[in-house]
C-alpha cells in the first residue's frame, strides 16, 4: 500500500489526470443533457381544488360539528377519487387508452391538515390530458356521491388549465444535470487517485527514500537541450561523409 501524500502531491496527481478528469466530466454531462432532452419523455402536470363543505340549519353558518363531519368526509372522498367505479367512468368519457389501474397511478390527493379542500394533481405526458383528467375526475365525483351517499358536499374551487408554454414536472433538467456534472467530476476524482495506487513508478520524493533507502537532498530538473548551431566558414568546406575539412581554394 502506498504511502500517506501530502496535500501539494494530491495536487500534483489532479494535474497530471487533467485531461482524465475534464474528459469524463464533459463526456457524462453531454451523455446526461442527450438523454435529458431527446430521450426522456416529459411529464406534465394539472392541478385542481375541490371543498368539502356542509351548512348548518341557518343559510351560511357552520357549526363545528358540521366541519369536523366535513374533514371526515375529505378523507373519503379522497379515497372514493381512486375508487375503480369513479376511474372507470372518467376512462370511458375520456376514451383513455390505459387501464384503470395505470390511470390511478396518475392521480396523487392531498389535504391539508385540518383542512376541508383537497388537492387533485394528474401527471401524463400531454399536459392537455392531464387537466381533462383532473376536471373530469371532479365532475364525475360531485355527481357520483349524490348518488352514492346522498349528499352534496363538493365544491370546486379551481379547475386545471392549460398552459400554453407548460413546464415539465419530471424530468427536471437543470438538477439533473447538476447532479450528472457532479457525479462525473468527483467519479473522475476518484479514478485519478485510483490509477496513481495502480502505478508503481517512482514519481515522488518520499518514493525513493522508502524504496530505495536513500537520503533525499534535492533534486535536478531536466532540461530542454538546444540544438547546436554551426557556424559556416567563409574558407572551410565541412563533408559530413568523410569528416574532413578542405580549406577552400586561395
């Protein structure tokens, strides 16, 4: 195993795993901008809020047992917006190619605590498709629970719209490829020092002390040698064949 380096030799190891380092960087996030923006499909996202409520006896008022009795049935309807009578309806209005099931992947609810408005988001790959999901989904709610519970607590609040220039939820393009960029420089990092632990050349100072127990002094840098350059005699002729010089005629 090799010897503890101090902090000028690991800078002296980047140096010399320059090109490694950028080349890899480079070559992963140019991979992971590709595959970010012409492989992957972007995935779009429509929003819609509906209210559970219910008034008291007077026209306006609520009573706090009438909210908590609300906040009970947030959690139903929740759970009754991924229910396959309700899924299977919003299919067929909608002609939807994908099953119920991979239809009710696509649908995520939320509600705050203590809160009597749920939050309905559709994900799909067509952002107009997502936010006929998420109306449709609301509308065949309110008209189902009449049915179902002979009730009318539902009140939409927003419906979803489409956005002419939408943004993708997924994929995220800038944190990807941040993240890419930086997985490759420290993996390029990593793989400098590890083909400097492979390499049993004697580069360093504390090399030679170790391995060949010798005293280490100084050292000598090499230097570029330059070329000689002859000057030509007015009166001498060189032959470079024989290495003999003739003086010219006088």
């Amino acid at each position: 195993m090799k010897e503890n380096i101090d902090f000028r030799e690991l800078i002296a190891i980047l140096r010399k795993r320059t090109v490694l380092i950028l080349a890899l960087t480079i070559g992963v996030t140019m991979i992971s901008g590709f595959i970010q923006f012409f492989v992957l499909t972007p995935v779009y996202q429509a929003s819609t809020q509906i209210l559970v409520h219910q008034v008291g006896e007077k026209k306006g008022s609520a009573t706090f047992s009438d909210i908590q009795i609300n906040l009970q049935y947030t959690r139903t309807f929740q759970a009754l917006l991924k229910n396959p009578v309700i899924l299977e309806q919003v299919k067929q209005e909608l002609d939807l190619p994908e099953s119920v099931g991979g239809l009710k992947e696509k649908i995520t609810t939320s509600s705050e605590s203590e809160s009597e408005i749920i939050n309905i988001s559709v994900q799909d790959k067509s952002q107009k498709r997502a936010a006929e999901i998420a109306n449709t989904l609301t509308a065949v709610l309110k008209k189902e629970i009449k049915q179902i519970m002979n009730t009318d607590r539902v009140t939409v609040l927003s419906k979803a719209d489409i956005v002419k220039s939408p943004t993708p939820v997924r994929p995220n393009y800038k944190m990807n490829i941040l993240l890419s960029f930086g997985a490759a420089l420290m993996a390029g990092i990593a793989l400098a020092f590890f083909l400097d632990f492979l390499d049993d050349t004697v580069a360093r100072p504390s090399q030679v002390e170790k391995e060949a127990g010798f005293i280490y002094l100084g050292s000598i840098e090499q230097m570029k040698s330059k070329k000689s350059s002859f000057r030509k005699d007015s009166n001498m002729n060189i032959h470079v064949k024989t290495g003999r010089s003739e003086p010219l005629g006088y």
